[in-house]
C-alpha cells in the first residue's frame, strides 16, 4: 500500500496556496505518495457559525490512516483552530511538516529561504534603478518570514553602502489595511516620502499603490513600489507588480522531499523546481517580458474566465434549489460538474442525518464530527454516476486509486454551522486545484441543500395538502384554522432547533367602519392592498395568515445567524409601503393600520402567552395612535381659532387645558405638528391681523387694540421685529406694490 501524506492547508481560492499544493502533488508524484488535502476556503471576516461549520472538516481526518502531515496554517485567524491543526498532526506521532514554522539551520530542503530572495528584490532597486532612500515595509514583528525578508532588505543596503535607518523599517501585517493607511501617512507628511518601498507581500504591495494612487501619488514615477509573492493582482493592478516568482511551487516540493527523507532516511534531488528569480514589472520602472509565473497567472486567469461564462449561463442555482430532494440534487448536480475545472472524479458523502429528521445528538442539529454511515453520490469522468451506503472509515481507500498515485481534495458541505456532510474530489492532472469558482460550486451547493432541508422539513411536518384546504378566500392566506396550525408547528420547531420563533400581528382597526362609509368592495380592495404588502415582505421560512376581518399573522422561524433587519426597521418598512399604497384611500378616510413584532429564542413562554403579549402591544399601540390622531385633528381647530382671534389673552394654560393635556405635551405637539413653538404661532396669528388691518386703512393704535396689544409702542416694535419695517413702513411699501400693479 502506498504512503499517504495528509495535508492541512486553508484557503486554496489564493494562487500562493494552489501553488504550494501543486508543487506537492508533482513531487509526491514521483515518489509515489497519495495527497490527501483538507481544506475549506477562508472569509476575510467570516462569523463564528460559519467557521464552525467550515472547520468541521478536520474532524474526518484520522491519524491512522496517514503516515505524515504537512500543514500550513497560513491565514487562519482563529487560535482554537491553529492549535486543533497542530493538535491533529503532533499528537499522531508520525512525521510533520509545519511550513508556517522557521527552518533550522543546516537545514537539507529550505522551505523559506527569504532573507536571500529579498535581498535580491531589494538589491533591483539599487542597482537598477540607482534608488538609495529605501524603505521596508515587513510582516507582523517577531513572525519568522517577517524577520528574514527583514534581514534581506538590511543585507542589500549593507553591501552597497547605504547606511541602515530605523525609521526605514516598518512592520505590518501581510493583508492591505496596514499599507492603505501608510499611504495615508506618506501623503500626510507624517512619514517623509522615499525613493523607493520594498513590501514583504504582494497584497501589501497592491494596497500601498492604491492608496497613493487615491493621493495623487504616481508609481513609480514619484515613488517605486515592490511586492514579493505571486498572486494574481499583479496582473490587474495599475501599475503591474515587481515581485520573485515560483516561492511557493518549490516550496511544495520541498515539503515531500524532507517527509521522503523523514521517512525512508534518504535524500532526494528534486528535477521538478523552477528557477526562483526576480519578475521586474512596472511598479519598479521595469518593462521586461513575461516570465513563467505570469505565464501561469495568464493562463490560469484565461481559463478562469472561460468557467465563469459557463458559471454564468449554467443556471445552476435555481436547477439545484429547485429539486425536491437530495437525490435528486445530485442527480442534476452530475450533469453540472463540468463546471469544475480539470475534475476527474467527484464524490458527496452526505451524512444520513444531514437533515436534521433522524439526528439524535445533544446539539438541536449536527454542527460537529460526521455520522457513521454517508450516502455517497459518486460521478466519474469519463463514465457515470453511483450511488452507495458508505462507512466513514472506509472513505480514504474509496476515494484513492489503486493503479497510480494521486492527490485528493476534501471539502465540508455546511450551511453556517449545521453540517451536511463533505465532498472529495480528484483532478485529472496536477496543474488543477480547487479555485475561486469551485468555492461558488460549493456555495450554491450548500445552499440549495439548506432550501430542500427547509422545505422537505415545512412539507412533511405541516402537511400542506391538508392546510390548502383552509385557506382565506379573499386573500389566499391560511385562515384561522391554518394560522394555529402553522403556528404550533413552527413554534416547536424553533424550540427543537433552537432558532428565533418569528410571530408579526398586523391589524386593520378601522375595517368595518370603512365597509359602512366606503362599501365593502372598497373594504376588501384595501385587504388585498395590505395581504399583497405582507407576501412581498414575507421572506425565507415564514408564512402569512388572515386570522379575521382585518387581523392578520407571519409566522416563522429564523437561523441564529440569518441577516435580517431589526424589528423596528422591518416594521417601518411595512407601514411605510402599506401608506404608499393606500394613500388614495387615506384621502377619503384615515386607515388605521398598526403593526407588532416579536422575535427570539423560546426560553419558557408558551405560544398563547406570545400571542397574548403581542395582541395587547398592539392593541395599546392603536390606542396611543389614535389619541394622537385625535389630538392632532384638535390642534388643527385650536390653531383655526387662535387666527380667527389673535387678539385674545391666549395662554398656553388655557389651550391645554381645552385638550385635556399637559402644558408640556401639549407644546410639544404643536411644534411638532406645525413647526414652531405656540408662543411664536401667536405673535405670528396677530401680526398677520394686524398687516389686515393696515391694509385696510386702520390707524396703528386701533390696529394694535383689535390685536390684543395694551400698547401702541409694544406693537409697532415687536410690529418690526418680525416684519423688518414699522407699520407706517410697511403701509407705505403695500400702498406702493399696489399703485405699480394697478399702472
């Protein structure tokens, strides 16, 4: 039997990681060893569910079944993460490969030899481009590759006499955010500008040009910029990225041929490396021609391309949402596997629980570790497809070739923590590994997984042949009948799988007096406006009710970690379109809608009491609603009467009072409702009876009497503080607008 190499590395949508698990794949190749990769694709800032459920995959791995480990955690953010990788691989007592680790010295195959490749990337900028005010922006402080590009940046200044600064070296991370803020800095003056910055990564180095870019500040015209690895942004980016080729390609190899001497004690030269030089590009002043690594970049990005048209028009999405079951998913999935680049083989071990309906565990769903028995849907290129009851121990010899050696690719199949179960897949060369569109297979994979688990789960537990029997006539919702139901068995389902019980009441208070005043037919048109509002907003597993009359209910249950809005936006988004909607029928009578919402986890209340709760909330909210509507339908008359009368001694008493309201309250509601405090409505109501008057040819001091002023000299004053003219002024000016429009 063949020696097995599991590897552990994360995040293979990146070119660094695709070529590092090919130059394993070469070399294990040629000295016959089978690859197995667990992997999962890495978010840049992913939730902790899903984590979870990605992660998931390390628990298939057995360390029996292999005879060494190479791992790399490279961009895993998540410490109980690294330490389960390390745990896996340290603890089974077989040989292990961390490349994340710092080479020893003496060491026969270096994975990092760094300090030399920087130096050479550094020392360009010096011989060539003659720059000497060099700056270098390294990795995180401490971190081994950090440290020796560090060294190899002190070592290229050293031997050509420039003399070393501290305010020269800058350590950062190996992600763009550090860069795009020292862009900042440099165009800031905060860090005076230099020649030339020598990045410790090529993503650094893209995040550093756009940000100058974003400045005004030209590369490399006023200043050059260097990367170091081969991603595909050296391509895209404007301008195009200096950086040293092949690192990670002939990394991978040298992985196998240390575990080869691990393992047999002797030493193996390698025919399969490629030269590691510098690719000067434009981003340093550099025109050269392509060299292999963009060659490859080229290539892989062409073809790239080529799948996402075939991604585009595959309709891959709704073929797999819209089946009924699992097996039939990957019925249709068999015909859709084309959309993976190179692929061989293909397997899907679905765990025999993945639905939910026969797990036994403590958890509400599985989240953790894989069932012992998988149904597996295998697809064979050339050739068809399989279907077979697997154990999970048996899945390493299953997958694997007998007649050659080969490298194999896991993948986890989970919706946010809830586990479905993996994939394994097989290429048929070495130059394909899983990419950027693999991970949207999956995607969409995972999510049509969740629709069918959710609707075979609605279907078989409400038994909805059965409900369409109870439906509203008007509206098409479920009725009463159906609305208690539904209900209840959304209510035990949210309990069983611990997520939010969703219950919205909505309520049409002023239905029957709109069918008296308006007719029926108007009644029932507004329903069906409302009902329409409710299905549009209705969303995921949810469903809607008419209760009676104009009382209705949504009723549903959400995920832990499903992105919905706060309960007050979503209740303002329903009243906001149902106003819309209805605004024709607001001029002929007020619609009294009201909305209420609960939404969270069941700890002890029962459905009655939610219903209860909610209906009251309601119901208090309609009573709150339709004394403002009452009050302000009086202020409207208060202010009608204070015009018709300025000249009375209102007070502010006098007013609330005849509202039955607090003198406070009732101040706020007219400058809400009309925008300025009653005090300043009241000098405003006599100062337009007084422009009246004066209009008319009343003398100053009877227009100041029939006005409510005591005093002649008070109201030609306050008379010009709100007008910006005396009374005589503004008489003169009036009888003047007059004169000229008459000639």
């Amino acid at each position: 039997m063949r020696k097995r190499i599991c590897v552990i590395l994360i995040g293979l949508q990146s070119e660094t990681a695709r070529r590092t698990v090919e130059g394993i794949s070469a070399q294990a190749l040629v000295l016959g060893y089978d690859v197995f990769v667990y992997s999962y694709f890495d978010l840049r800032q992913p939730d902790e569910n899903t984590i979870r459920g990605a992660a998931n995959i390390l628990s298939l791995i057995d360390p029996k079944d292999y005879d060494a480990f190479i791992i790399h955690k490279g961009i895993i953010k998540d410490d109980d993460i690294c330490s389960k990788i390390v745990g896996i691989a340290g603890d089974s007592g077989k040989p292990v490969i961390d490349i994340d680790a710092p080479d020893e010295d003496g060491e026969e195959y270096p994975l990092w030899k760094d300090r030399e490749k920087f130096r050479i990337l550094t020392e360009h900028l010096i011989t060539e481009h003659n720059y000497r005010k060099i700056y270098c922006i390294t990795g995180f402080k401490g971190f081994h590759q950090s440290e020796n590009r560090l060294l190899g940046y002190r070592d290229a200044l050293t031997a050509h006499g420039i003399e070393l600064h501290d305010d020269w070296e800058f350590y950062g991370d190996f992600w763009n955010e550090y860069t795009t803020a020292f862009a900042d800095r440099l165009a800031s003056g905060e860090i005076p500008m230099p020649e030339a910055i020598v990045c410790a990564a090529t993503i650094p180095a893209v995040g550093l040009i756009d940000g100058l870019k974003k400045h005004g500040i030209s590369v490399p015209q006023d200043v050059a910029v260097v990367g170091y690895d081969c991603f595909t942004e050296v391509l895209y980016e404007q301008p195009s990225v200096t950086f040293i080729s092949f690192p990670n390609y002939n990394q991978g190899i040298q992985c196998v041929c240390r575990i080869h001497k691990m393992l047999t004690g002797k030493s193996v030269r390698s025919d399969l490396y490629f030269e590691e030089k510098l690719c000067a590009s434009d981003s340093c002043g550099c025109h050269t021609p392509d060299n292999p690594s963009l060659l490859w970049l080229k290539k892989d990005r062409a073809e790239q391309f080529q799948y996402q048209s075939l991604f585009r028009y595959s309709g891959m999405q709704e073929s797999l949402s819209s089946t009924d079951n699992a097996a039939d998913c990957f019925k249709k999935l068999h015909n859709l596997n084309y959309l993976i680049r190179g692929i061989k083989s293909m397997h899907y071990f679905l765990c025999d629980d993945w639905d939910g309906i026969s797990y036994t565990g403590n958890e509400p769903y599985r989240s953790s570790g894989y069932s012992e028995r998988l149904m597996t849907y295998s697809s064979y290129y050339p050739g068809g497809t399989l279907f077979e009851v697997r154990r999970k121990m048996d899945v390493p010899d299953f997958v694997s070739s007998q007649e050659r050696s080969g490298t194999y690719f896991f993948f986890p199949m989970h919706y946010s923590d809830r586990t479905f179960g993996f994939a394994a897949l097989e290429f048929t060369d070495i130059h394909h590994t899983p990419d950027s569109f693999f991970w949207s297979f999956m995607e969409i994979l995972n999510n049509a997984l969740e629709t069918i688990r959710i609707r075979y789960y609605i279907t078989r537990f409400s038994e909805r042949q059965r409900l369409a029997a109870i439906r509203d006539n008007l509206t098409g919702f479920y009725n009463r009948r159906g609305f208690e139901e539904i209900s209840a068995e959304m209510y035990e389902y949210a309990v069983s799988h611990h997520e939010r019980f969703y219950l919205s009441a909505i309520r049409l208070y002023n239905l029957e007096q709109i069918n008296q005043e308006l007719g029926y037919e108007t009644g029932d048109q507004i329903l069906l406006i409302i009902s329409d509002v409710i299905g549009k907003l209705t969303k995921g597993n949810e469903t809607p009710s008419r209760y009676k009359g104009g009382k209705f209910y949504v009723v549903g249950t959400h995920s832990a970690d499903a992105p919905y809005p706060s309960v007050a936006v979503q209740k303002q988004e329903f009243l906001n379109e149902c106003r819309k909607k209805l605004a024709d029928y607001e001029e002929a009578l007020q619609i009294e809608l009201e909305i209420e919402v609960f939404r969270d986890f069941i700890t002890e209340q029962e459905l009655s009491v939610i219903i209860s709760e909610l209906e009251t909330k309601l119901n208090k909210k309609h009573v709150n609603s339709r004394k403002k509507r009452i009050h302000m339908m009086n202020i409207y008359d208060i202010r009608k009467e204070i015009y018709r009368n300025p000249q009375k001694k209102w007070t502010v008493e006098e007013l609330a009072r005849m509202m039955s309201l607090s003198d406070a309250y009732f101040q706020r509601m007219y400058k809400k409702a009309f925008q300025v405090s009653i005090s300043a409505d009241l000098i405003h109501a006599r100062i337009e009876m007084a422009k009246l008057l004066l209009s008319e040819g009343t003398p100053i001091a009877e227009t100041a009497e029939h006005c409510g002023y005591s005093s002649d000299v008070y109201f030609m004053h306050q008379f010009k503080k709100e007008t910006g003219k005396t009374p005589t002024e503004w008489t003169n000016h009036h009888r003047n607008n007059i004169s000229k429009k008459k000639s």
